[in-house]
C-alpha cells in the first residue's frame, strides 16, 4: 500500500472530506507536474488550475520499493501521492494533482530513455509485445489524501522493421525521451502498434475523464 501520512483517513465521501461547496471561481487545483502533456490536456479541456513540478526523487522512491517488492501499481501510486505532498504546504486549502506513470514489459520497469540510443533500445524491447502503463494519480488537500487511484491500459507494439525504427528515430527527434514508452500517441506514436486497449487520455499521462469526475464531486468543476 501507499505509504500515506500518519493521521487516519476518515470513511467520509470526498465532499465532506473538502467541507462545505465554497463557490470560488478562481483556480483551487495545482497540478504537482512538469509533463507539457499533462498540463495541455487540462487546459485543453477548461480546468482552472496552476501548475507547479514537485522535487522527487522519483529513482530513489522507486529502487526503494522495487527492493520491498512492492506492485508496480504501488509504485506509480506512492510517487504520484509523493509529488502532491511535496507541493501541498506552500498551497493551503487548495487541490493537488499529482500523477506518475510507469511502464513495464515482460515484468521489467522502464524508465524514461536518456537520449535516442537508449531510446531505440527500449523500442526493439518493446516491439513484438505487450506492455502495461500504469498511470497513477492522486489528489490532496492540505497534506491529507483524498484520493489516489490507478488506470493500466495494455498496448501491443507490431514487429516493425529496422528500417521503420530508424525513420521513426528520426522524424520524431528529442521529443519521445519524455515519454517512458518512447512514443507520443498525439503523433507518430500510432504508427508503432497493432493493439491499443485502456483509456487513451491514461495513456498521454492523466485518466482526465476519471479525474473530472472527482473534481466535480470536490466542487472544483461544476456538475
């Protein structure tokens, strides 16, 4: 399980959890990220929030729980709560969205590629199976958990040739070393499989339909 703070959370819903519907205008949600996409999508679809990249050692937190054997579930979990915590002090009485996604082939963990050698690497591992991203999210308010749930879309990669991945190397430059996977479904990323099942807003990094709902219920996008 998550390593949540000490204090109990109470089995009230999430409404109860933030009070009383306050009827604020102004933006009560900060996004604890740094990712483009995430914050694209959210503007994209309306939600007043700001962002702010949280400071975690997101290597350290992971070979910890690695070592402790934790599923990579836990894992994405634990680092999207971890990034909102980071950010929560500095923004009392506001939502914090943290998120984190992490991809595992064949039982492997993979992290995001350094530069594009290791990026090709990753893809001819990738290609000719199936992977899982577990894509984590978790919202909070003032160093309390309201909220944290995972989203695992499964893609399968085709077997495509050398000669495809080079060109795809190329067209697509520096821009895949921020994704885990090495793709970007918003671009050339579809080109890569033959089987895409899960929530595809999951998959560019956020579940958004699974996050509005519950910020509607926090009064945070009306109903």
């Amino acid at each position: 399980m998550p390593e949540k703070p000490s204090e109990k959370t109470s089995e009230k819903t999430l409404e109860e959890r933030l009070g009383e519907k306050s009827g604020k205008t102004s933006p009560d949600l900060i996004l604890a990220s740094a990712s483009k996409s995430r914050r694209a999508m959210l503007l994209s679809a309306g939600i007043p929030c700001s962002f702010q990249a949280a400071d975690v050692d997101e290597a350290a937190v992971k070979a910890r729980m690695m070592a402790q054997k934790a599923a990579p579930e836990k894992i994405s979990e634990q680092l999207a709560i971890d990034k909102a915590l980071a950010v929560s002090p500095q923004h009392p009485g506001k939502v914090i969205l943290g998120a984190d996604q992490l991809l595992v082939c064949e039982g492997r963990i993979f992290d995001k590629p350094e530069n594009g050698a290791e990026a090709a690497e990753h893809l001819r591992f990738f290609r000719g199976k199936s992977h899982i991203l577990y894509t984590s999210y978790a919202l909070i308010r003032d160093q309390k958990i309201l909220l944290c749930e995972t989203v695992c879309p499964n893609l399968t990669m085709r077997d495509f040739s050398e000669d495809y991945l080079q060109d795809y190397l190329q067209k697509s430059g520096g821009k895949i070393l921020g994704s885990v996977g090495c793709y970007l479904l918003e671009d050339l990323g579809p080109q890569l499989f033959s089987e895409i099942n899960g929530d595809y807003f999951a998959i560019l990094g956020l579940p958004l339909l699974n996050v509005m709902e519950n910020l509607r219920k926090l009064n945070i996008l009306k109903l």
